[in-house]
C-alpha cells in the first residue's frame, strides 16, 4: 500500500491596496489649489488694453508681483508638500 501525501496549500494573503493620501493631505492639496487660483484671478487683473504706463510703471501691482509669487508657492511648496507630508495614523499604533 502507497502512502498517500497530503499536499499542504498556504493560503495567500490577499493584499489590501490604501490609496497613500489621506484626509489631511487633501486638505493640503485643497489649499493649494485654493492658492492657485487666486494666482490666476490676480494675474487676470492685470489684463487692460494698455500693458504699462507710458513712463513705465505697470498698471496693477498685484498682477506682476503678488500673482506670480501666490503660484509659485502653491505649485512649488504647497502641493509638493501635501503629496510627501506622511501623517500618522494614532488609532493604527
């Protein structure tokens, strides 16, 4: 008589893929793009049918100076940081 042998089959845990951004990182991004547009709406302001003054001086401050500073920090700082920023989950610990 042939021993019979039991073939013994771990069973494969089934992997559970989190998307990596959670809540407080939205928030982030959020506001990033909350910076951004502000930007956009900023630097619209500056549109007119003359682009500067005749002794040189443009129209709007805020169009050449405060727009493009609000979208580099919203596209440089801000959303960079809400997508590396990793929070710690207390109720995982």
């Amino acid at each position: 008589m042939a021993k019979r042998e039991l073939k013994v089959t771990k069973k494969r845990d089934s992997v559970k893929w989190e998307f990596p951004l959670g809540k407080q990182n939205l928030i982030i991004i959020g506001i990033g793009l909350i910076v951004i547009l502000i930007g956009y709406a900023l630097m619209a302001t500056g549109i007119t049918e003359e682009a500067a003054v005749a002794d040189g001086k443009w129209n709007n401050a805020l169009a050449v100076v405060v727009a493009p500073f609000l979208l580099v920090i919203g596209y440089c700082v801000i959303i960079p940081f809400g997508i590396i920023k990793t929070f710690t989950n207390k109720e995982a610990a």
